[in-house]
C-alpha cells in the first residue's frame, strides 16, 4: 500500500462531489485516486479538482485496478448491499454512506462478507466525528446531566410539491430504499443509541405519506430502551427544516441547536442546563471538517489499525431499529426490534 490511501468512488454523487471527496483531498493519509461514473463527459472539473488519475465509467473496471486500496459508495440506498459486497471482494477497503443498508440482514450479510474479506468496512455517519459530538460524548460519560434517561432528535426538511411528483428520485421511491425514515431517521436513531447506550427493546411510529408511491414522507417515532430510557425521534421531507438533538439526564439537559448533524460554522455551540435551572451555559466548541476527520479515521483503522469508531455491530444494531420502525409505521401497533441473523448482533 502507498503512504496515502488511494480512494476510488463509485458514482459522482452530490455528497461525494460537495464533502466527501474534498475531505480525502485535504487528509493526511488519503488521495482520491479514481472516479467510476455513468457521465465521464461532466467529471473535467472534478479530476482537475483532485488530480485523479483513474477515470471509469464501468464500477467493475475502478474495482478492478490494483492500484485502489478503498471505495467511498455513495450511491442509492438500494445498491449499497451489492456494490459494497463486490466492493470487499474485489480487495477494497469500504466507507458506504447511511444508511448502510435498506434493512438489517443486508447489513448483516454486509458484514460477513466483510469478515470472510479481511476489509474494512465502515458506514458513514460523519456527525460522529465532529469535536463537538465528542465533547458531548464525554460529558454524558462523566455524569454531566446525571443518568440519561431521553432522548429527542429531529432532522426535517422541506421538498417542494412539483420535487414530491417526480417518480424519477431514489429518494422517493420505496424500491430503492427511498424515504424519510432511512434517508434521515438514521440520524435520529443513530443519536438515540449513542447517548443512551441501551438495547432498544420495542418501537412504535406515525407516518404520513403525499405521493402516489405511497413511501413515508413524514415520521415521528418512538423508541424504548429495555424500560430504563425513551427517546422519540422525527424525519421527513415535508416539514421547515430542522436538525437537533436533546439529550435529558436525571439531573440536567445538553441541547443542540439547529446544526445538529451537519455544522457548517467554524463555531459550534452546546446548551447545557443543570438541575432547575431556566438559563442554560453555552459551551463553545471549535469547529471542524467532520467529513475530513471521518476519513481521515477511516484511513487509521486500515493503516494503522485504529478502533473504528462506528462497528459493523453499531450499525447494524441501528438498521435493526429502522426495520421496526418501518414496520410499526404500516401497521400503527408496537412492533419489538428483532434481532437479524447470524451472530453479528451479540458482539460488542
């Protein structure tokens, strides 16, 4: 392997274009090395962006070339499981993009092939990595706001009605892993479970839906954790836009303004209140490029062996609680969160 870990990407994607392939750019230990797209004629700007010296537009021809140590797949929720598997296969290294499934046993089946590859594969949950969900990490681990006990999140955002006609986005068809609750309940389960570091034992979710597909538009969702902590969390694509999070302890409250998850200021801020008190402290916590850091993390795992810090375990701990939340959200009744196959879900 060359000093820098040379990347390949699979499909020019917004999120691959606009953060994640600037962030290999500017870390320490990676290069974008190759680009496999359907449009080659429109990646000019890009391979002169980033000197990239492999252009494709077959995904198997940038598999393929030795010289690629790891794939970023940013493509749509419906063909992570395939290209991912191919991906390991094929000897790369893999960083999908949330969620990292459509449900749990593909996340699973993920995670085997995984294993019997001997590649890494992490799901990209950039927040993560971000200074401040760090600190706020630490502060609930130290006993900041007592014992947690709930959990409230939200990411919402509006479509336009002329976008919610439209059958041709991934992102509102249900055949292709469409819908609020995998596009961004992610997030708000992934929260949920961070903070409260409990099995989620049952669910039960409301939705509402605007186009003729049917797909959920619209969710709020609540999830217990083994009876010692709730949390309830919202997505959808038809309400004012909205990012936050809450973490409530027995004996204070850390909440998160409107810049949850995705933080674009140098700043940061974290409200914190203890006790009775009506008037929070505002922490300030430096900002920083949490796509950077994320592969800059991923780089450290394949090197140098670091501790991920998203397992395969968490993540598919986390489809485990979307599948019931999907399934809660069709038929209105609690639904218990199941446990996939294979032993993937009993490890630590």
């Amino acid at each position: 392997m060359a000093d820098k870990l040379r990347w390949g990407v699979l499909g020019n994607a917004l999120i691959a274009r606009k953060c994640v392939m600037p962030a290999i750019s500017a870390s320490k230990n990676g290069i974008v090395y190759g680009l496999a797209t359907s449009r080659p004629g429109e990646a000019g700007p890009l391979i002169e962006e980033h000197g990239i010296a492999l252009l494709c537009e077959d995904f198997d021809e940038l598999l393929a070339d030795q010289a690629v140590d790891a794939v970023y797949i940013p493509l749509p929720n419906d063909l992570h499981e395939r290209w991912v598997i191919r991906a390991l296969n094929a000897g790369k290294h893999v960083l999908c993009e949330k969620p990292l499934a459509c449900r749990a046993a593909e996340a699973v089946a993920m995670a085997d092939a995984a294993a019997q590859s001997g590649r890494f594969l992490m799901e990209a949950q950039m927040y993560r990595f971000h200074p401040r969900t760090r600190r706020i990490i630490k502060m609930v681990a130290e006993g900041a706001i007592g014992i947690p006990r709930l959990v409230r999140a939200a990411f919402c955002f509006s479509m336009s009605d002329d976008y919610l006609a439209k059958a041709d986005n991934y992102r509102l068809n249900s055949a292709r892993g469409g819908g609020a609750l995998l596009d961004v309940g992610c997030y708000g389960v992934g929260v949920a479970r961070l903070f409260l570091q409990r099995r989620v034992s049952r669910v039960q979710a409301l939705a509402q839906s605007r186009n003729d597909s049917g797909i959920v538009l619209h969710l709020i969702g609540n999830l217990d954790f083994d009876g010692a902590a709730l949390a309830s969390i919202e997505a959808s694509f038809c309400a004012g836009l909205q990012q936050t999070y809450s973490v409530i302890g027995s004996s204070g409250v850390i909440d998160l303004p409107h810049d949850a998850f995705i933080p674009w200021s140098d700043e940061v801020l974290v409200y914190q209140r203890v006790g009775g008190n009506d008037t929070a402290e505002s922490i300030v916590v430096k900002g920083n490029d949490q796509y950077r850091l994320m592969v800059e993390h991923f780089g450290d795992c394949v090197c140098d062996g670091s501790t991920p810090l998203i397992t395969l375990t968490d993540s598919i701990r986390t489809m485990a609680v979307l599948d019931a939340l999907a399934e809660s959200a069709v038929s209105g009744a609690c639904i218990e969160v199941r446990e996939p196959p294979g032993n993937w879900y009993a490890r630590d």
